[in-house]
C-alpha cells in the first residue's frame, strides 16, 4: 500500500531514497497533484529493554572479559 498525498490524498510513488544505520528518509512526489514532501523513518527504542540489555552486559563484563593488568603494577 503506497503512501497518501497529504495536500490531495492522491497516490505517490518515491523520487529518492537516502539511508543511514539510524533512518531512512524518503522524498516522494503525488501522481496526482505533483506536490513533493519527505518522510522519515527511524528506529523507535524500549528504554526498559535497552536499560535491562545494559544491565545484562554490566553483570557479566568481569565474567567475559578481564583488564589487562599494567606493567609495573603489582
């Protein structure tokens, strides 16, 4: 299902199409009313999750990794 024109609600098809590991922003244009608008899509985060993941990695970086000792030091 394409995308509505917001200015005509007309059918739209995408002019352009730039993407970064965080977005993707579309340029599309109306075959209806040629109006031209951009949308953005983006990677929506769970804080809850994202706080419990970091909370996982803390618990066990001593367990899966270990500092290297400094030379000179005891």
């Amino acid at each position: 299902m394409a995308l509505a024109c917001p200015k005509c609600l007309g059918e739209t098809e995408v002019s352009c199409t730039n993407s970064s590991p965080a977005f993707v922003e579309r340029w599309r244009k109306c075959k209806e009313c040629n109006y031209s608008f951009q949308t953005v899509e983006f990677i929506k985060v769970d804080m809850a999750l994202l706080e419990y993941a970091n909370d996982i990695v803390e618990a066990y970086k001593g367990y899966f990794y270990k500092e290297p000792k400094q030379k000179g030091k005891g």
